[in-house]
C-alpha cells in the first residue's frame, strides 16, 4: 500500500465538503540560534510520506471528487550553502504520489480559495494533545488561527479519523518495522559481545546506537534505557550513568526507526555473560509469560486481554516462589501493561478497547521488578497480529538464557 492508499482510506470516512489540513510542523527552538532535531508530524507522514519540515498537505473532498495539494518550501541557493539540499517537487510527488505541489507561500491563498469558492463544513486538523499543560504544536496553533478566520467551519480531529487506519498495518509498514527489527537485532549482537563488568550504562547505550547509526537507522524509536541494579526496576530510565556492576543484569528497552517506523525491544543480559541461579529463576518466568502471552495473541482479542494473561502466569510463578502469597498481589512486582501497538510512534495511537485485528503491530513485554533483590527483568518482543494468531517479528533477536550465555561466552 503506498501513501496514496493512505489518503483514499482517509477519504472513504469522511463526509462531502470537508477540507483537511494537516503540517509536517516546524524545528522548536532551543537557545540562541540552536533547534531540537525535527520529527515530523504522524499524521502528515502517514498521509504523504514526506519528512520535510514547513512543508503542508490540503485537500478538499466534494461528492464528485477530491482535490489534493502540497506545499513545499522553494528550494533556495542560499540557504541550501548551509544546510543542505531542500526537496524538489518531483522528489515529493515521487514520495507522496500527489501531483500538484506548489509552495508554501501560496498555502493561505489556496485555504481562502477553497474556502471562498466552495461549500466546506468541516475541516480536520490533528488536534491531539498529549496532557493539558502541554505546549500546542504547530497543528494546534494553525487550528486555533482557521477557526478565528473561519468560526462558522466545525473543527474535527485528524488524529481521530488516522487512528483505525493506522492500527492495521499494511505490507510496506510491516517491512519497514522489519528492517528496524534487523538493525536493532545486530546492534544488540555488538552489544553482547563487548558487554562486561566495569562498563558505563551510557557506554553499553553507546555501543547499541553506533551500530545502530552505522546501519542506516536515522535516529532512535525512543531514547534508550540501559538499567544496572536497581536502575532496572524503573520503567523507563533513561539517566544511563551508573556503572554496571560484576554480577549484576542490564536491562536494555530500546529500538531504532527506519523508513520513520519505530520497532521496541527489550532484552535483559548478565554483565559477566552468565545469570546467576536466582537471576535464571525469574527471567525464566518473564519469559514464559511471554511466550503465553504470544500463544494467545490474535484476532479478536484485545490487549487487556493479554495483559490478564501476564498476570495469571506472572503472579501463579511468584507464589510457587513465595514472593507473594496469591496471585492478585502480582501488582506488587508487575505494575504496567504487557502490550501497546508499533508504528510510526513507538506508542502507536489506537482506541482504548479496540480489537485486535490482522495487521496490527504490538509489543509484548512482561517483567518483573524486585526492588528488595535489585533484580529487574524484562522481555519484549514485537508482534504482528495475522488471520489466526501472531508472527513474532522479532524471533531473531535472541532471549533464551542459555542461548545469550553461549552468545555471550
């Protein structure tokens, strides 16, 4: 499916005499004359595949027909001397597969046309919003002028109306989460084999994004935890400064994107390449709660649903250990969810509730935490729901114990 097929799902749910508008967004400045690294909007991307920033995407549907246009910034000479070469409109309608593309200059022209010569009732802009004492993104802001220009058109939610058409992944989505998947794999593998006593956190962090980045990978899928000792049993740690400890496990959540699909593993590894009696005994059980957990992934089962199971095969595992005396304390040792869908956000959007359905990436990621021993472990895998059940995409990222000890060895 290409980013055109994108748009004309999009299409078939919206009603006549809508307009959508959506932005790649623009660099958020730091200080002085310093920029944070540009992410494009998901939305925008979704629907056109383009990763340029101060570049738009509008479309006007009626009953007959709809219209698409895209608006890129004027390729200048000037700025190009200093940062580079800016996409060309061929380059973007080879992307996007939309023909008309103009620049940025005439976007509000274009918007005032539409608006001045048709009926529009409606106008989709992304409008999520992550917490209330966020910063309104680019979207926002250009939503809120719209509507004080246009006060009689309905706002709608282009993140709302993407959401279950971006769950159910098509066949180049998939493939792009694949070839993360092998880059994540093989930094992980280099990760493996220099890992030892002594090292920095930020060390091990270091090895897995240099391989990483050597391979293709542009950037992370989120910023990379490498937990030591007790760092561990905090979800998401990200200080990575700590040494790592002879005897002690590194608990690594990470994943790189490629083609801007994000993939999500952890894996957990003895620092001195071999687990310790204890360390085996709960990492065998994450790992088999894991693995029931892929057993009863598929269609028409939702992510709550898995989520139960973890808890049933994590809290009956602690109280044969005798960690806890019945299975409903299991929130004492376990205390998030075991999936969320993969895409373009690493947290892909999705509806609360929603089935899963063939096409869906998620991850699956039971653990443990046990703060009382410094033992934190986890195992996340990336799955792909199919007609019948689950493909684990990532099954060649190893996780048997005596398969990483004799990696490691």
């Amino acid at each position: 499916m290409s980013f055109k097929e994108h748009r004309e799902r999009l299409y078939q749910t919206l009603a006549e005499n809508t307009l959508v508008i959506a932005y790649a967004g623009i660099p958020v400045h730091t200080n002085e004359d310093e920029y944070y690294d540009f992410i494009v909007n998901s939305q925008y991307f979704y629907l056109t595949g383009v990763e340029r920033e101060n570049t738009a995407f509008l479309a006007y549907k009626t009953a007959e027909k709809t219209r698409e246009i895209l608006f890129i910034e004027e390729p200048d000479p000037k700025s190009e001397r200093w940062t580079g070469k800016m996409s060309t409109k061929e380059e973007v309608r080879t992307i996007s597969g939309i023909e008309d593309v103009r620049y940025t200059d005439g976007l509000e022209g274009a918007i005032s046309g539409f608006m001045g010569y048709y009926r529009v009732e409606q106008a989709y802009f992304d409008l999520f919003r992550c917490g209330m004492n966020d910063l309104p993104d680019y979207n926002m802001v250009m939503a809120e002028k719209f509507s004080r220009a246009y006060p009689h058109v309905a706002l709608k939610d282009l993140h709302a109306a993407c959401t279950p058409l971006r769950e159910q992944k098509d066949a180049q989505e998939v493939e792009s989460i694949r070839k993360a998947l092998d880059i994540t794999r093989r930094g992980l593998e280099y990760v493996m084999k220099n890992l030892k006593p002594g090292m920095m956190e930020y060390q091990v962090q270091a090895d897995f994004e240099y391989t990483c980045r050597r391979l293709g990978a542009k950037r992370q899928a989120f910023p990379t935890i490498a937990g030591s000792g007790l760092n561990r049993c905090m979800m998401h740690y990200e200080t990575n400064h700590c040494e790592v400890q002879d005897g002690s496990l590194i608990l690594l959540d990470l994943g790189v994107k490629y083609e801007n699909y994000c993939c999500d593993i952890t894996r957990t590894y003895p620092a001195g390449g071999k687990f310790s009696p204890r360390q085996r005994e709960i990492y065998e059980l994450v790992l088999k709660a894991n693995g029931a957990v892929a057993a009863a992934a598929k269609p028409g089962v939702t992510t709550k649903d898995l989520n139960e199971v973890a808890r049933r095969v994590l809290g009956e595992g602690l109280v044969a250990m005798g960690l806890i005396k019945d299975a409903s304390e299991v929130d004492k040792y376990y205390m998030h969810s075991v999936s969320h869908p993969i895409g373009i956000d690493v947290h892909d959007i999705s509806l609360a509730g929603d089935v899963l359905q063939p096409g869906w990436v998620i991850s699956n990621e039971p653990g443990l935490y046990i703060d009382e021993e410094a033992i934190g472990i986890r195992i996340e895998d990336d799955l792909l729901i199919t007609e019948d059940g689950c493909e684990v995409l990532s099954k060649d990222i190893i996780k048997d114990p005596d398969e990483i000890e004799a990696f490691m060895a």
